[in-house]
C-alpha cells in the first residue's frame, strides 16, 4: 500500500487548516499547493469556516510627477502586493475595510472603480450638482453611500467649503449638503461621517459641525491632554470609524517625533443635541483600532491572537527633518506608548494610509 503524503490530508482537515490563516498571501499559497489542496477551496467557501483576513495598507508613491503601481504591504507578515497603476486620488472604501476603489464623475454620473479587479459600478447621477474636484468617501455596511470633498479657500484660509451626498439603500437620489464655515485657521486635519441621516464634520480640534438638509448645529469636545501645562498637541490627525453599533472619533495628536497620544471618543445620539464622550481605553481592551483614510475600522482582538486594546496608523510628516521617525505606528491604550512597527516605503507623499481587508472568497481564484 502506497504510504499517505501530505496531498491525502481529509478534506475536512483542510479546510479546518484554511480557516485559520490570517494573512492572504499564506491563504493564496496554501491553496496552490497540490490538486487536493486547491481542492478544498471549493467546500471552504460554503462552510463558516473561512476566515476573516488581516488588513494591508495602501502604500501611497509618487515618482516625478507621475503615479507609481499600487502597492499594499501586510505588516504582519513583511508581505507586499502591486496592481497596475489607475488613478491614486479620490478614494471611496467599504468601512470594514473589505473594497477599495477610486471615483471619478463625468456628465455628473459618479462610477466606482476598482483597482485590483478593473470592475466598475456606475451610481445614480447628480442633479444639477457639479463638484470642482472629486470627492472621497465611505460605503458603509447598511449599504449606505457617503461623498464629501472640504476645501479651503486659497486667499481667506479660515473659511471652509464643506460639500457632501448621501445615497441610502433604496434611494433614488441622493441627499446633498453644502455648507461654508469660518474657522480659527488651524491645520488640523478635517473629517467627515455620515450617520443617519447627520452629515458630521470636523474642521477644528475640539469643535464638529453636524449638518442636515435642513439646518446645522455646533458640537464642542473639551481637548484632552496630558500635562495641565501643555492645553493641547501641536499636530493632530482625525479619523472615524463605526465598531460595536457606535460611531466613535479618534484622535492622535503629536508632542514630539517620539510622543503621540491617541484620544477616542463615542458619539452619544440619546441626547439633544448629540454630543462626543470620552472612550476609556479600557472599553476597546477586545478590539483593534486600524486608522486610516477614507477608511477606518475595528476588528476582534481574537483576530490578532488576543492582543487588544490598541491602534495602528501611520505618521508621515513631509517637512520633518527625520524622515526616519515616520512609519506606522502601534499605540496601546493600555499603557499610553507608541512604537514604530514597520517604515514607510520611500517616496509616501500623504499623511494617511488606505486599508484593505482582502476577502478570501474571492481570493480562491488565485490558486486554481
């Protein structure tokens, strides 16, 4: 009798194996091993045992004016992949993290584009409604589309041009915001989230604006710090991301090249008006925060071995003259630190990564 080998594992045993890897290069690879292997794809995908894979985040370039192949680097697993390169700007992201693709209107008809499989999705037009450049935005998992674009203006730097559209499932038209703002003229970075019905944005530190179709209100957050003595960073980044049925708003400011302090708050809707309160670090102990834009989001610490309660982003400071400070970051909300885990490839040109959480469904393909 021929001795079993490794191609006569149980199918069942398989896909047993399949389901706990994390990393979508190794997915890919243990699918391509031998005909038996590849196999098993086909019973993984209806069993709920497929797993759920861990993000890469988008590598931003640019040479000499011109945009270089995408490129998505796993740092879990020291892994990159490149597709060919499309337009690089005007991100719209599914908020787990699960699609990426870029936006482009013409004739006011808004198209998707995705980068890695070339699909395109075509969204109903806009009326009347013509954008100077192309906005960004989230898809999120009720369906609903949300596209904003926040400029300044070139000469009076205080003053806000905020415009957006939401398009809820089963909508024939989307619902569209425009909004001017003054502000203290500080380059805080802006954010913006759509949620039931509220356009929210922010334009300053410690001040959201929540914006129907109807009217517009003003939401102030005491700035937290450290040190009495130092009222607030000088630098800070914002992002926003729905997890656990909240909505919740995380801020990382910057002291120095080796200080960050990551801040998280909920947006409690019980009240009138709505307001933000703080998130104590202790509440996202089962969680992982991924920062990014246009996309942010959390995934189970169980994913990650069980080591929770913190949050990856990636610093990028242009004129910074230690380039080699920048990278992506893991702070921990336990012990208040940040360490640098991986560096950035050469040539970032933006402040923000992109994340994706490939899909191992459609991954299988790959490894007939």
């Amino acid at each position: 009798m021929r001795p079993k080998g490794w191609s006569d594992l149980p199918p069942d045993l398989l896909c047993e194996i399949a389901g706990r890897l994390h990393v979508a290069t190794d997915f890919v690879t243990f699918h391509a091993v031998c005909r038996p292997w590849r196999s098993s794809r086909d019973l993984l995908s209806g069993t709920a045992a497929v797993p759920r894979l861990l993000p890469w985040f988008h590598a931003l370039t640019e040479k000499h004016g011109q945009s270089s192949p995408f490129k998505f680097i796993c740092n879990f697993s020291k892994s990159t992949y490149r597709v060919l390169p499309r337009q690089r700007r005007n991100w719209v992201c599914s908020a787990d993290g699960a699609t990426v693709g870029y936006l482009t209107i013409k004739q006011l008809r808004p198209t998707l584009h995705d980068p890695i499989t070339g699909a395109v999705t075509d969204l109903p037009r806009f009326w009347h409604y013509t954008w100077e450049e192309d906005p960004r935005g989230i898809v999120y998992r009720d369906g609903s589309t949300f596209l904003y674009h926040i400029s300044r203006d070139a000469i009076r730097r205080s003053t806000i041009r905020f415009r957006a559209a939401a398009l809820r499932p089963g909508d024939a038209e989307w619902t569209l915001v425009e909004r001017t703002f003054e502000t203290n003229g500080s380059q805080t970075e802006f954010c913006a989230a759509y949620r039931r019905g509220m356009f929210l944005v922010s334009l300053e530190s410690s001040l959201w604006h929540v914006v129907t179709p109807g009217h517009s209100f003003e939401v102030s957050v005491p700035r937290p710090c450290v040190d009495p003595d130092e009222p607030d960073y000088p630098e800070r980044s914002n992002y926003i991301l729905e997890s656990g049925g909240e909505l919740l708003w995380a801020s990382v400011q910057l002291q120095d090249s080796k200080t960050f302090l990551v801040t998280v708050h909920a947006l409690e809707e019980a009240t009138v008006p709505v307001r933000w309160v703080v998130k104590q670090g202790h509440c996202l102990a089962d969680r992982v925060l991924f920062l990014g834009s246009p996309n942010s989001f959390a995934v189970k610490a169980s994913l990650l071995g069980g080591q929770g309660g913190c949050a990856y982003f990636v610093y990028h400071n242009s004129e910074n003259e230690t380039p080699e400070e920048s990278g992506l970051f893991r702070y921990s909300f336990i012990d208040g630190k940040a360490e640098r885990i991986q560096r950035l490839p050469q040539e970032w040109e933006d402040q923000k990564c992109t994340w994706l959480v490939p899909q191992p469904t459609p991954l299988l393909q790959f490894s007939k």
